[in-house]
C-alpha cells in the first residue's frame, strides 16, 4: 500500500490535462497491486492467493511501464519517477 500511496503523491504534480488520461492509468495500476493482494489472501487457497499474486505482478508491471512513459513525456518529473521505480523494483522482488 506504500507504493500506491508514494505513486497517489506525485499524480498531483502531473498537468491538468492528464487527469483523464494517464493519472487515472496510474491510479488503476497502483492501487491494483495492493487490492489484488488482499483479495488473493482472503480467498484462504494457496492456488487462489498465488493466482492473484500474479495479478499484483502484471500490475506491477503495467505501473511501471506508465511511470517509465511518465520520465519521458514529463522530464520534471523524473526524480520522482525513479524514486517509484526503485519501489516497484522492490515489490517485484
């Protein structure tokens, strides 16, 4: 939920007109790696967690595609995207 919360934080430095666009994208994907989390752990299945863990991986990966977009079209924002990035590097592990 840390990502997700870091990832919420620097959406509100990105322009007004992506507000429909690419902050929803990446609000999607963030919060999505937590909730499928909890949701594969409140199943009470080993097959069922990890199907979901595997879910949480591919939104891992989707966010980290959007804040990899995110440095190129938006280079002030860039610092911040590789703080991100170090955190999904992490949660990947």
């Amino acid at each position: 939920m840390l990502l997700a919360k870091h990832t919420y934080q620097i959406l509100k430095d990105f322009p007004a007109e992506e507000r429909y666009g690419l902050i929803d994208q990446i609000r999607r994907c963030a919060i999505s790696v937590p909730s499928n989390i909890a949701e594969g752990y409140g199943r009470m299945s080993d097959n069922e967690f990890l199907r979901f863990l595997a879910i949480a991986n591919g939104s891992l990966y989707e966010l980290e595609t959007q804040i990899l977009f995110t440095s190129e079209i938006l280079p002030a924002l860039s610092d911040k995207c590789a703080s991100i990035l170090e955190e999904i590097t992490e949660e990947k592990r």
